[in-house]
C-alpha cells in the first residue's frame, strides 16, 4: 500500500518537482553566466536549498490538506490500509523527494565553475603556514547535513499544518512563517555566545515535536466508527422548496436566460462572503498579529520589512482563493450552466475578496503607525517635503503588494489544484520580482513602473474569464491564455519604451536655439597654443605626491620639503610663466567630442597651478613682493585659460585656478611690508584685468558636445559607453564581465540614448537659465540641494513647467545622465565665490592702499575710497538685492581668519581662527542673503552666514 501511495503522490507531485528543479537551473544558469562573483560567494548552494526547501513545504502540505481540497481523503479512508500508513507513505515521499531534489541542485552547483567555492579550504603559505580563505569553510558532509536538518525542520512544520487544515494554501503558508521560525538562523539568536549545535539540536527538537503532533492529529481526525451527530430529514416544506427551485431553474434553462435575474450578483457575493469570512481570521493572523508580535519582541528594533513581506504574503493568498476555491471546487461550469454572466462573477468575486485585503492592509498601517510613531513621524515628514515623488513612490508601493495579488488571481484561475497553482503564482512573483527589481535598481525604470504590472495582469485573467468558467476541454483555453500573456507582455513593453524615450519633455526650439548658440572656438596651431606647453611641462613635471599641496609659510614645518620641490622643479616655472603669458590656449576641440570623452587630452593643471602657487608665496616670503604679485597674475591667467566655450571639467578647473590666485592676492596685500606704489599697480593691473567670460559658456559647450554623441553609430555608440564605464585600470587588467555587457547593452538601446539626450539637454537648459541669473535671485543660493546635479527648473515645449525636483528625478532614472552629467553645483557655487572674492578683492587693494597713505590707518567707511579717488565706484555685493555695498564694520573682537592667514586649501578651517580684535571687517551677506553685521563666517561652502574679509587696523607701512 505505501508504494501505491508513492504512486499517486507521484503522479500528483512529480511535475511541480521538475518545475521547480528546471526553474532552479535556469537561474543559476543566468547567475552563472552574468554574475560569477555571486557563485562564488555561494549563491548557488543557499539556492539550491532554498528551491528544495520550497519543494518540500508544498509537497507537505499537500500530503492531507490537498487530499481534503480535493475530497479524495474520504477515498484514502476506504482504502484497506490504516491512517498509519497513509501518513508513513505520503511523509516519507515528501521527504525523500524533497532530498533528491537538494542533492541534484547541490550536484548541478558543483559543476558550475567555483560552485562550491565556500567549501574551500584554507590556502597553504609557500612558508608553511595556513591563510584563511575569505570564504567559510564548509565540508561537504557540513553542507548536505545543514540542508537535511532544514528539509526535516520545513516538513514537520508542513505536516503538522497540513493535518487538520483544509486549505492547503493556507497551510502553506503558515508553515513557511514557522519554518522561518524554527530554522538554525531564527533559534540561533536565542542562544547567542553558546555552541553551534544547541540552535541546530533545538531546531531538530521543534522538528520532532511537529512531525509527531502531526502524526497524532491526522490519527485523531480519522473516519469514526458511527456519526457523532445525527443527521436529521429533511422536511416536507424543504423538499418542497428544492423542487420548485428545480423547476424555475429548468424553466430558465429552457427559455434561453439566466435563471438568477438580478438575484445573480447579490448570489454570487454571498457565496464569495462565505468564503471570505472562512479564511479572514488567518489573513488577519498573518498581516497584522505577527508582524505586531515580533515588533513588540523586536528589542526597539523596527521590522518594517517583515510588515511588508507579510501583507506582500496575505495579498498572494487573497489573489490565489479569490478564484481558486471556485476553481478547486469545480463549479465555474456549474454557474455557466445557470446562466452566470463570466464577467458579473469575475467583478463580483474580485471585489468582494480585494475589501478585507485593503481592510487588512489598513489595520497593519494602524498598528504599524501606532507602534513606531515616533520615527515614523520624522519620515512622514519628509514625505510631506517632497509631495509631488512621495506620491509616486506611495503609489508604487501599493502597486507592489497589488502584483501579488493578480498573479494570484490569475494562477487560481488557471489551477485546479490549490499546491500547482500556489506554487506557480510564487515562481511568477519571483520572476517579475527579480526583473522588475533589476530593472528598478539599475535605475532603468522607476518604481512607477509596477503601477502597470497588477492592471495588466488582471486584464488578462478578465479577457479569460470565458474560458475558466467554462472549462472547455483541450488546448485552446491554454493557447488563449499564452497569447494574451504575450499580448500584455508586447504592449507592457511597448508602453515601458514610450516612457522611457518619448515621455521625456523637450524644449520649444526658439528656446533651444537661444539657450544653446554658442560660436565654437577655431583650431589653434600648435606653435601658438599654450596647452601644448601645459602638456609637456605636466608630463615631466616630477613633484611626488602632496608637495604641492602644502603652504609655503615660514614658520610651517614643512619648509623644507617644500623649497625642496621648487629646487627640484625650478626648470619648469619658466614654462609655465611662458604658457600663461600666451594668448591661445586650447585644450580640446569639442567640435570632435562627446559627454563619453572624460576628461582625456587635458593635463594636471592642478599640479602646475599649485607649483606656481608655492612660488609666489616663497618669493612674498623672500620678500619679492613684485615678483609674487607677478607669479600671481600668472595664475590669473591661467584661470582665464580654463574658461569660455570649454568643457565643465576645465571650467571646473579654472574656477580653481582663479581661487586659488585670489587667495594670493589677499594674503599678498594683506602683507605688513606692502608700500604704495606696490598696491597702487596691482589694483591698477587688477581693475584692467580680463573679466571671466560668460560662466554659462561650459554648458553650452556641453551641449555641443550632447549634439555630436548623437550623430555617433550605434556600434561606436556603445564603445564609446564601454570605454567610459570601465576605469583605466579595469579596461587593462580585468575582462568585462557579462553582467557588465548585459548592462552596457541596456544603456546603448535606442530608447536609452533617446533619454539620455534629451535628459542632457533639460538639464543644461536649466543650468544655462539658472546661470544667467543673478546670484541673489538663482535657485543655487539654497545652500544644500537634495540632488548631486542641482536639478534646476525649466520651461518646456507646450508651456509645461519642471520644477528642479523634477528634472533631478529624470535625472535619477537615466543612468548615463547619472554617470556622465557634470556636478553644477560646485561649479557654481565657486562662480559665485569668486565673484564676491574679486569684487572684495578690489577693496581690500583700494583700502590697503588707504592704509599705505594714511600712515597705516583703515578708513572709516567705504566712502572715503570714493572721495580719495582710489575707486571709481563701489562693486555690489551680489548676494543683495536689489544690489548694495559691502559691509563694513569695526570688528568686536570675534574669532575669525584674517586675510594673512587665508589658507589655498582649507579657507574655512576653523582651528585658524583667532580674535580679530583692531580689525576692521568687510562683509558680503553670503549666501543666506541676511545681514549678520559681520558676527558669523559663513565661509565658502554655501554654509548660512556672513563672507567676512578682516583687515589689521594700524598697519604703517615699511619707511
């Protein structure tokens, strides 16, 4: 008799085994091929005992509860064999099935190349010693052991379940929470700083202990040897009844109409309440009183995803009985034949199964806001902060517990048995999860994305509805199905394409046309470009690393290194002096480049720059003062150099350079040992000097360079991505891996390369309008931004406004835009700093040389500047507006850093603050644009204060 049971349980079982067992292959098969760093971390042995493990809960469950589904159990009764060897024969198939599955997964891992690689050893030293592998050492015995003890755990969890429960789903489920439960991983918490073996020996206990209960439950629910109740006959008025009943149900049957009439719906509701109400007390258990238990015994903890991964399971369970239980019990045929409309049953059983899903849901957000109030709290806020996204998000989140439950409404409906079609709508879950989550977490498509999936799902099983409530033999029900699945597949697709490309706005083209033109500059002979002489010197310049960092003041400890360096490079100051006198400088020509060119062909200014820094700073030491004011200009220079109609990189670094030369210059005019004549040039060179071009010049030059990648072929296309994914380092020594390719094939797809370019050109468009602005009325004042590229709002085609958040969020979800747009925001946060620098610049000469005229004494007021004629006029502080002067007040005494002490490195640092008592302070209102009257540095990173410049009072000058 067992081996017949084997039989049938086999016949029953065998195809789920070779679904999950094929399933199983083929993901690790796509692992092994796009992700071999996980094979070696082992993902292959924790899948195979993941896919055994769910084999054998079904497969245990399945052994009684599907067996009463069924109604075959009152056969197995009469069958001449006791309860006993019912139960010895379906646990044992279950799980002996179970192990054969495990150990064929754990064979078909070891074939994969380091498929076992977390059994590896220790590797031996050539010395003999032992180094231990970054792997766990896990022995083969250890590994078949650990996943038996699990497979033993699993069963005896689905057994017991299974042997008093008559919903097999519900049965499953169940056992998988108290698998979890009972698992090595789940007990071992409970005896944290013990041995190992005490979590696996009481995990092994809770095993028997379920198996044996399971094993009395199942004796004790067998058939009695007399009813318990008597049933009683019925009535003459109920047999009456019944038979009038019959006959307007023929007599409908005959005419050719329901024989319901409106009574339908409100049948076919009570019927599904009925349903309902049998399995919402075990929905509820699961939704809300677990996730409340283990947040109440959580230690403080939050696990909101559990709260999550619960409701996410309730919703499976909704979406598989919503049909499944009409399915399971044969009766959509029954309702055709009484003439039920296919779509009154479909409406009428999906609603009345979503309202305790959402009541459930709604109960689990109550419980969840009322345990974690709190820290939920500072997160609701921040939802409020950004509305617009939050609700997007919020949507998607319910769209993902929605996903679930569609499929599996659609599985009950293509399943007659509760195990297949619970097994199925778990393995189409997972495989939506796994390329849906891909796509999400590869930014290929947001999260709105799965507000689609649930919608589309439910149309199909609405289209097949004809089909399951007929349940025509053959073929064509099964060829529908697949045909409409391919259909919503096509049309998903294309709608993801369209949102993807064409759902991105574009500007009016007399607004591209004004915001973009730009003349590009023309070819420079070699002979006559400085950059050439940049190069060489670059290439040869020998400063080892951090010697150009350092400050070159006298009574630093690292004089000594530093006039080192200047010996050891003193060749090439001559060079570099050279270059910036030169009146042509070209870096690269972006007439022939592209977003993907990096920064190729541009040397390390840096290092020339900060060498040429460390000389004028050693020479205003040596007391050379026009010799630093020389070197000094030179810098100057070069930041004129590095901007204009340049990439943002190079722009980038001349906004550097022109830091780094006003820094000089304030501490150079702060020096005691300035005379008249020295201040009067420098602020007479300075206020002829060439004004720094446009700074929305960089974006433009960005945009041509967007223009010419879009002319580019598909194949160079994707070289080009390749090339600038990869790092120098990697694209010599390592080999793209798949899941490398399989990415980069994403990102060059013709939709992608279409959202990227008009990505780029809303966000340039932006920066250009932003650019343009005045620094007081820019949304770049706001000195944190949330985004890294400082979306930036812009008008579009048809009047549609972005905000900034907007076009961050576009920005999000393009992955080239994330890897190849320049951070605009230090750009221009340093436009704006060193505009206020200059500006401040011109007073600090004007008023040093007050100083130096009036035998060491700052004036009182910016005024007399004017009434001496030092200055024509008095710059605006850009900050206001509408515009004012500068601040400039007596200082009371309060820690800041004076302009000698301004470091080219760490200008905010505030360990160099000291008093700044006879000091006269000249203030911009910063970035916060509030008149702090000089009391608060706000320094140079955006931080809210004042932009203080202090001046020593009573500095005479040398006689």
């Amino acid at each position: 008799m067992v081996g017949r049971l084997w039989w049938k349980d086999a016949r029953q079982l065998l195809p789920m085994w070779g679904i999950v067992a094929a399933f199983a292959l083929c993901i690790d098969g796509i692992f092994v091929r796009y992700s071999p760093e996980e094979v070696r971390n082992g993902f292959l042995l924790g899948m195979a005992l993941f896919w055994a493990a769910l084999y054998a809960c079904l497969a245990a469950t399945a052994a009684f509860a599907g067996e009463r589904e069924a109604r075959t159990m009152t056969l197995l009764d009469t069958l001449p064999a006791p309860r006993r060897e019912v139960w010895l024969a379906k646990s044992s198939f279950a799980l002996a099935t179970a192990a054969a599955l495990g150990l064929f997964l754990f064979l078909c891992a070891g074939l994969a190349p380091d498929g076992w690689h977390r059994m590896a050893p220790d590797v031996v030293t050539p010395d003999g010693g032992r180094m231990l592998s970054t792997a766990t050492y896990w022995p083969p015995w250890v590994v078949l052991g650990l996943g038996l003890l699990v497979l033993v755990v699993v069963i005896g969890n689905g057994l017991f379940w299974s042997s008093w429960m008559k919903n097999v789903l519900l049965a499953a489920t169940l056992a998988i929470v108290t698998s979890i439960l009972a698992s090595p991983l789940s007990v071992s918490p409970v005896y944290a700083g013990q041995s190992r073996t005490i979590p696996v020996l009481a995990s092994l206990a809770i095993a028997v202990v379920l198996t044996v209960a399971s094993y009395l439950a199942f004796l004790r629910t067998g058939p009695p040897t007399r009813p318990l109740v008597a049933v009683r006959e019925p009535s003459p008025r109920s047999r009456r009844s019944a038979v009038a009943d019959a006959e307007r149900t023929t007599a409908g049957l005959a005419m050719g109409r329901p024989a319901w009439g409106w009574s339908a719906a409100s049948r076919i509701a009570w019927q599904a309440f009925r349903e309902v109400r049998s399995v919402a007390p075990w929905l509820l258990l699961l939704g809300v009183v677990t996730p409340m238990f283990y947040q109440f015994f959580g230690v403080g903890q939050e696990v909101y995803g559990l709260w999550l991964l619960m409701n996410g399971i309730v919703a499976l369970l909704v979406g598989l009985n919503a049909f499944g239980m009409e399915t399971r019990a044969g009766t959509p045929r029954m309702l055709a034949g009484h003439g039920a409309r296919p779509g009154v049953v479909w409406l009428v059983r999906l609603v009345l199964w979503v309202l305790p899903l959402l009541a459930i849901w709604t109960l689990g957000l109550v419980a969840y806001l009322w345990m974690t109030s709190d820290s939920f709290l500072a997160r609701l806020n921040r939802v409020w902060s950004a509305p617009e996204t939050s609700a997007v998000i919020i949507l998607g989140a319910l769209m993902i517990w929605l996903t679930p439950m569609a499929v599996g409404a659609l599985s009950g409906m293509a399943f007659r048995r509760g195990i297949m079609a619970g097994a199925m709508a778990v393995l189409g879950f997972i495989i939506l999860a796994v390329v849906v989550g891909g796509a999400i977490s590869a930014s290929l498509v947001g999260p709105w994305t799965m507000i689609a999936i649930p919608p589309t799902i439910l149309a199909v099983s609405f289209l097949w509805r004809w089909d399951w409530l007929l349940e025509r033999p053959g073929l064509g029900r099964w060829a529908r199905l697949i045909g409409l699945g391919a259909a919503a597949s096509v049309l998903l697709f294309a709608g993801y394409v369209a949102e993807r490309a064409w759902n991105v706005p574009t500007l009016p083209p007399d607004v591209d046309a004004h915001l973009f033109a730009v003349r590009i500059p023309a070819a420079v002979p070699k002979a006559e470009n400085a950059a050439e002489v940049y190069a060489d010197s670059s290439r040869v310049l020998r400063l080892r690393a951090g010697r150009t960092i350092s400050q070159v003041v006298i009574k630093e400890n690292n004089k000594e290194q530093v006039l080192s360096s200047l010996a050891e490079n003193a060749d090439l100051l001559p060079f570099i002096r050279k270059a910036a006198a030169m009146p042509a400088c070209q870096f690269v020509d972006i007439s022939h480049r592209t977003p993907l060119s990096a920064m190729s062909g541009f040397p390390n200014m840096w290092n020339l720059r900060m060498l040429l820094a460390d000389s004028a700073r050693k020479r205003r030491a040596d007391g050379d003062l026009k010799g630093a004011w020389e070197d000094i200009i030179a810098v100057f220079r070069m930041a004129r150099q590095q901007s204009g109609v340049v990439p943002l990189f190079i722009a980038q670094s001349g906004q550097d350079a022109e830091q780094t030369a006003l820094w000089l210059a304030m501490n150079w005019a702060a020096d005691a040992r300035q005379t008249p004549e020295l201040l009067k040039a420098a602020l007479d060179q300075f206020k002829e000097f060439q004004a720094i071009p446009d700074p929305a010049d960089p974006y433009r030059a960005e945009a041509v360079m967007a223009r010419n990648m879009d002319q580019l072929s598909s194949a160079d296309f994707a070289v080009k991505v390749e090339d600038y994914l990869l790092s120098p380092e990697a694209s010599r020594k390592e080999k793209v891996t798949p899941l490398k390719a399989l990415y980069h094939d994403f990102l060059t797809t013709p939709w992608e390369r279409t959202r990227f370019g008009r990505v780029i050109r809303l966000f340039l468009a932006g920066a250009i309008q932003d650019a343009d602005r005045p620094v007081a009325q820019s949304e770049r004042v706001a000195p944190w931004r949330s985004s890294p590229w400082n979306g930036l709002a812009v008008w579009t085609r048809g009047g549609r406004f972005l905000s900034g958040q907007q076009v961050a969020d576009l920005i999000q979800w393009t992955p080239l835009a994330q890897k190849t747009l320049p951070y605009t925001h230090q750009y221009m946060m340093e436009v704006d700093a060193n505009e206020v620098s200059r500006r401040a610049l011109v007073q600090i000469l004007g008023l040093r040389l007050y100083q130096a005229r009036h035998d060491g004494k700052l004036p009182g007021s910016l005024d007399e500047l004017l009434k001496e004629g030092i200055l024509p006029e008095l710059p605006a502080d850009p900050f206001t507006w509408p515009h004012k002067p500068f601040g400039y007040v007596a200082s009371d005494g309060q820690k800041l850093i004076p302009l000698e002490d301004l470091s080219l490195l760490s200008p905010s640092a505030v360990f160099q603050n000291r008093s700044t008592s006879g000091h006269r302070l000249l203030y911009s209102v910063g970035w916060d644009r509030v008149d702090g009257h000089a009391q608060d540095n706000g320094y140079w990173g955006g931080i809210p204060g004042d932009l203080i410049f202090p001046l020593a009072d009573n500095v005479r000058p040398p006689k």
